[in-house]
C-alpha cells in the first residue's frame, strides 16, 4: 500500500475508536451563545446568583462508552460550553445501570444553569 493511503486508514480508525470510546450526552433544553467557562455545582444552596435551568443533561449507559467520572465530567462541560450554560447543577451521585449482563455503567444527570443577566 501507498504510505499516503494506509496513514489515511490509521488515521480513520483510530477516529471511530476515540469516538466510539467518548461518553454520549442526552440534552434536552435551551441553546444560547457558547460560553468560555462553566461553574460547576453539587448543591443548589451553593448557587449564589440567580439562574433560571436552561435544561437537563445525561450521559448513556452503553458498556461501550467510557462511563469513568472524569470523562464524563469532561464531556458534560464541552456540551455546557456549547449549548451556552453557564453552569452545571449535578444532581447526586450517579446510578449504576445494568448494561449487559453483569456489566454496569455510571449515568449521571445534571441540570445546565444559565445565569439572569
């Protein structure tokens, strides 16, 4: 094969692995501009400004995913960014769900927070 060609493949591949490994977001809600930064929160009493819940987040429970909690904090945060939060609200620690078998996967849920101007 032509080097040109089989980096091509490599480089393919290696797509479909990382995203087939990224944890997959459900959104429902509100879209604004994107934002820079997004504030973080495990109790809503901690929220000092006013905000109004501009929607809910989740990540899937598919054995397949890359379900460790950095990962899916990370994940939540790029689509905070994007869908224009400017906070997330977690709500509790996660759930185990059964996935296969024995196999379990952790699903988190969290509400995406916009601020009152």
């Amino acid at each position: 094969m032509k080097p040109l060609y089989t980096s091509s493949i490599l480089a393919l591949i290696l797509a479909v692995i990382v995203t087939a490994c990224s944890p997959r977001l459900n959104y429902i809600g509100n879209n604004y501009t994107p934002t820079e930064t997004v504030d973080i929160y495990f109790d809503e009493h901690d929220i000092k400004k006013e905000y109004s819940v501009m929607g809910m987040v989740k990540n899937e429970a598919n054995i397949y995913n890359m379900d460790d909690t950095d990962s899916i904090n990370k994940a939540m945060i790029a689509k905070a960014k994007s869908v224009g939060a400017d906070g997330i609200l977690y709500m509790g620690m996660y759930n185990e769900v059964y996935t296969s078998g024995e196999n379990t996967s952790k699903v988190y849920e969290a509400k995406f927070i916009k601020y009152d101007r």
